[in-house]
C-alpha cells in the first residue's frame, strides 16, 4: 500500500518465468487500467500515481482497494489468455 494515497502498487514481473506479454496482451491490460484510472479519479480522496507496461514487466501506483483483487485476476487471466 502507497502511504500517500492508501491505494496500492501492483507489479507483475515476466522475466523471472520467461514470459513476454504480446503487444496484444499489452493493449487489453491498459484498457483495464485505463478503467481503473477512471474510477479512482472519480474518487474526490484518491489519486493515482501512474503505470508502465512492458512485453517483460508491468506497475501499477494507485489500484483502489475496492479493485486490488478483480485487477490483479484479471492481470493473471491475460498473461495466460496471450501467452508468447
């Protein structure tokens, strides 16, 4: 959890399991951080802090706590749905 903000930081590291993410796989998880962007924007009390994504590693500074399980399964569901 970022003590700034409360909201956590997510990171998912491919390199370590010989995994990259497929330019495809790259686009659906910024749709799906794009939307989680949103929401805590929407949120007058949060804020979030910014994002980068990479065929070996991806992080995320502000996933709400309300999101933080739904976002991270749906992180795993990708890597798995555009395996390289």
């Amino acid at each position: 959890i970022n003590p700034d903000h409360k909201n956590y930081f997510v990171q998912l590291d491919l390199m370590t399991c010989h995994h990259d993410l497929s330019i495809l796989a790259q686009e659906e998880i910024k749709k799906l951080t794009k939307n989680e962007i949103d929401f805590v924007k929407s949120n007058l009390t949060s804020d979030f802090n910014g994002y980068n994504i990479d065929k070996e590693l991806a992080w995320f500074d502000g996933i709400s706590p309300e999101h933080v399980n739904a976002f991270c399964e749906s992180l795993y569901d990708l890597t798995q749905k555009y395996r390289n």
